[in-house]
C-alpha cells in the first residue's frame, strides 16, 4: 500500500529539515549522510531526491518560500515608510542565516531556472520597495537600485557567514547590517 500524498509531503518535510539541520553545521554532508541523519536509509532518501542536487534544489526553493514569507511578514506597509519596511526585513532576514548560509556554495542554484525565476521573484519585491523609498527621498535616487538590491543581498550573506563563523555576534547582526546599508544609502 502506497502512502498518501500528504503522508508522503509530511515525510518529505521532515527530510528537508533534517537536511537543513545537518546541511547548516556541515555544508559538504553527502546523501548517505543526511539519510542516517534523518534515521533512514540511502535508498528511501533517494525515493524523495534522486540526487544531491535535487535535494539542495528542493533546499533553495523552501528557502526562498522562507524568505518570501518572512518579507511579506515584515513588510507591513500601515507600519510606516518603505525604509521601515526594508529595515524590519532585513531584521526579520539576519536570523534565518543558521538554516540558510549553507546554500549559498552551491552551484546547482545558479543555474536551475525553476529556482532563478522564483529567485527574481523575491528579489523584484526588494527591488520595488527600494525604488519606493528612493521615490520617498529616504534612499539615495544617484545610486541605482538595482545595486543597492545587489549590495543588501551581498551584506546579508556576507552577515549570515560572519554569525557563522563566530565573527560578529548573532544579537548584533541586525542592527549592523541595517546601519551599514542604510547608512550608506541613505539620501544626503
């Protein structure tokens, strides 16, 4: 008897969190070792992922839901201007680095474009909350948003690896990256 489709979303749910789990404390972890992480066989792992590049490509694209949610959560436009918004989203982002740094090395989602068109698709929301702030006069209209866009996203992987690494402290994160971007882009 075949299990039932939400029986088997429910499991592939606990696969990818399992792999999230070990993926963020050892990034090169193979398919045999995430299995006996999640307490099953290779085999069964395969039956969800056929590949290591199927599992970090399901990985990227929970992540980018993840990240679509937690800007939709933070944005909360009656709460104030676009600037507000970008900074209760970058708030919301720095603490999602544990689950995520991990994917930032791996080359299958530079290339799949199931995962570059969802990607720009969370990054044309960013895009056009910049270009309203700038609108606003809160950013800098010389600066093209597009490379501010480019400049937060750069930052906050870069943030999310300094927390990793042990170089910059987890409570401060946040409020770094918001001063040194916003700073910096902030209208004269």
């Amino acid at each position: 008897m075949q299990p039932d489709s939400s029986t088997k979303d429910a499991r592939r749910t606990e696969l990818l969190n399992a792999a999230t789990e070990l993926l963020a404390t050892k990034p090169t972890a193979t398919l045999a070792e995430v299995a006996d992480h999640a307490g099953i066989g290779k085999a069964t792992l395969h039956r969800y992922f056929a590949s290591r590049d199927d599992l970090m490509l399901a990985l990227g694209m929970l992540a980018l839901d993840t990240v679509a949610h937690a800007i939709r959560d933070a944005s909360q436009p009656e709460r104030g201007s676009a600037l507000d918004m970008l900074t209760r989203i970058i708030e919301a982002l720095v603490p999602l680095g544990d689950k995520l740094h991990f994917l930032l090395s791996e080359s299958v989602l530079d290339t799949h474009p199931d995962f570059t068109a969802a990607d720009r698709a969370v990054q044309q929301s960013m895009l056009h909350l910049i270009q309203r702030a700038q609108s606003d006069g809160d950013l800098r209209s010389d600066v093209p948003a597009q490379w501010m866009l480019h400049h937060m996203n750069y930052a906050l992987y870069a943030t999310w690896q300094s927390v990793h690494d042990g170089y910059l402290a987890r409570k401060d994160a946040a409020r770094l990256l918001v001063t040194t971007l916003l700073d910096g882009f902030a209208a004269r």
